[in-house]
C-alpha cells in the first residue's frame, strides 16, 4: 500500500513522544526501543482515518491511535516470549534482547503508556478494555482452549487480532464524536479486516520467506499453532479466499458510512486490499 505519508509522520512522532518521558531511564530505553523499532502501524492508521472518514481530524485521533499502537506492541512483547520467537519487525525480540524479566516489565510500561493515553475519556477507555478482554481470551483460545473447527478458528482470530482492530477504528470514531451506528460499522469494517489480517500472517507463516517477512517462519507448525491451515485442511490460496472473503465483507460495512472525507474512504479501502495481498 501506497503510504499516506503525512498520517505516517505524525503518528511516529506522538509515539516518540509518548515513550520518551518514562522513568526510569532504564524502563525508558527499552519501551521506547520496542515501540519505535520497525512495525508497519496499520492499527494507528485505521484510528486516524476512521477519525478523518468520519470529519474529525488526524490531530484529534492521534492519543488513541498511539495508545492502540502501544497495547499492540505490549501484547506483541508477551506473545514473543510464549512463542519463544527471537525476531521481531527485523530485530531482536524484546526477550531475546534484555532477557524474560526486562520484556516482561518493559510490555507492563508500553501498558501504562497507553492507559494514560485513553484515561481522560471513559468511552475510549470501555472501548480498549473490552478489546483486551477479548485479546486474552484470543492467547488463551490459542493456547489451551485449542480450535478444532473453521468457526472455532474464525473466534479465536477474531479474539485474538480483530477485536484490537474494531477498538482501533471505533477509537477513531469515537475521537470524532461520531454517532454508536457509525462507531459499530467502522469497528466492524476495521474487525473482518484483522480477521483478514490475522489469516494472511497463517499463510504467510506457512509460505514466506523469513528475510522479507522480518519474523522467522514455519512457526505455527512447529509449535502446533492453531493457524487456519493447521486447524483446517485448507490450501494456503484457498486460505487467501478466506481472508479475501473478509476483506469484501468489511467493504460492504464501510459502505454503512457516510463518508465525509473520501480521501480518508480511499485509503481505508486501500488498507483492506493491502492486508490479503502484504507479503510481510
Ligand atoms: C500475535 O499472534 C499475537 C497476538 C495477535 C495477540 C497476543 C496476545 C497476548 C499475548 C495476550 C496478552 C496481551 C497483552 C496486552 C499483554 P501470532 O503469534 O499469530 O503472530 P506472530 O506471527 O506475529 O507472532
Ligand atoms: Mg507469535
């Protein structure tokens, strides 16, 4: 996708400022090198363009695109270590870097961060919470409560990846005091296209090649995953279908928006057909 490079500058910039007055120095160093290393940002860009979509300003969404940015890479921290990954967005994974104490300490300070972000506005902060709830029932499905079933599948990706989206967008919405109609559309555009999102990285797993995709592959097999293909015995472009059908079922939500700016609707479409075709 084509980047929207003004978005992309701001929000980069209210994420380094978030993390660079932590205490101490310490803890410092090791959110801000965690948040700012690599990452494609796709959660904070839903934020502001549903944000824009909806006639608010990128300005007015960028708190709570930081703070979704943040609890993402937290979640992202927690996730590495239980999948015992040393790679993460071209780098060292955080436990790989500073050890399992230090990763655990630094994704409890990108947490705070981002709880300080939301705070002032009770809706913002109903909206996040929900999605962590689902966020922990997601790692727990994934770990012990195991999908047998293509619908038990679609739960757990909605859980474990869609929810944060629909909390992304919805937050977007939020910022521009839209209506709940409008809040739910958008949060159900932005949930199928992580549900679409989380299927891709299935496939990606199973097919790309580590150097392009900066995370090392083949992990879902070898730690017996429950990803699409290993719960199902789909082929990896019969799983694209999957995530294709996703990406359309999110178009005909978004089409329950009323847009008010249709460059920000362009390039949410954009985003939708960049999930199912990323190669990293
Ligand atoms: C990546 O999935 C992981 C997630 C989408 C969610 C992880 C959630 C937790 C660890 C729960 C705890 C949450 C917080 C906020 C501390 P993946 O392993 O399929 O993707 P990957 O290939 O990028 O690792
Ligand atoms: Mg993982």
């Amino acid at each position: 996708m084509e980047r929207p490079v003004r978005r992309q500058a701001l929000i980069d910039d209210r994420l380094e400022a978030a993390v660079t007055n932590v205490e101490p120095p310490a803890l410092r160093d090791r959110v801000s090198d965690t948040a700012l290393v690599g990452g494609k940002r796709v959660r904070p860009m839903v934020t502001v363009l549903s944000c824009e979509l909806v006639g608010g300003t990128p300005a007015d969404a960028l708190d709570f695109a930081v703070g979704i940015e943040l609890v993402h890479t937290a979640s992202l921290v927690v996730d590495d270590i239980i999948d015992r990954s040393p790679i993460r967005r071209d780098s060292p994974s955080a436990w790989s870097a500073f050890g399992h104490d230090a990763a655990i300490v630094t994704s409890d300070g990108l947490l705070g961060e981002a709880f300080a972000l939301f705070s002032a506005d009770p809706t913002a902060m109903r909206t996040v919470t929900a999605a962590m709830v689902e966020l922990g029932e997601g790692e727990a499905m994934e770990l012990v409560a195991t999908p047998s079933t293509e619908a038990e599948y679609m739960t757990l990706a909605r859980r474990k990846t869609g929810a944060l989206f629909r909390a992304a967008a919805a937050l977007g919405a939020i910022a521009a005091d839209a209506d709940p109609e409008t809040v739910d559309a958008l949060g159900e555009y932005a949930e199928r296209v992580g549900v679409a999102f989380q299927i891709r990285d299935d496939v990606l797993d199973a097919v790309a090649d580590p150097e392009t995709l900066g995370k090392p592959t083949g992990r879902d097999a070898s730690l017996d995953r429950p990803s699409l293909l290993q719960v199902t015995d789909l082929s990896p472009d019969a799983a694209n279908e999957r995530a294709r059908e996703q990406v359309d079922l999110a178009i005909d939500a978004l089409e329950r928006v009323e847009p008010v700016d249709r460059d920000a609707r362009a390039y949410l479409l954009e985003l939708a057909e960049f999930v199912v075709e990323r190669e990293q």
